[in-house]
C-alpha cells in the first residue's frame, strides 16, 4: 500500500518537472516572440518615415 502511494507521488513529481520544463521553454518563446515583434514594429515605423520623406521631397 505505501509503495504504491510512493510510486504515484514519484511519478506526479516526474509530471510535474516534465510541466516546468515545458512551461519555461514556452515562456523562452514567448519573450522571443515579443522581442521579434518590436523589432518588427521598429522596421515598419522607419519604412514608414522614410516613405513619409520620399512622399514630401517630390511636392
């Protein structure tokens, strides 16, 4: 009876550190998504002012 407590406690704090694992790596992906994002958003903002100056200078 206690070895089979045991065994279940041991395998849910196995599930438990496969889900930690896997919950950092996706938050890893999350902040590399969001630095991509804002380097796309930078990128797009500078095409756009410089679209804004070539637009103007042929006025």
């Amino acid at each position: 009876m206690i070895g089979k407590i045991q065994a279940g406690t041991n395998s849910a704090i196995t599930s438990m550190t496969a889900c930690k694992s896997q919950a950092s790596h996706g938050l890893d992906l999350a902040q590399q998504a969001g630095a991509v994002i804002l380097q796309i958003r930078a990128g797009t903002k500078d095409a756009v002012s410089i679209f804004a100056e070539v637009i103007e200078s042929q006025k």
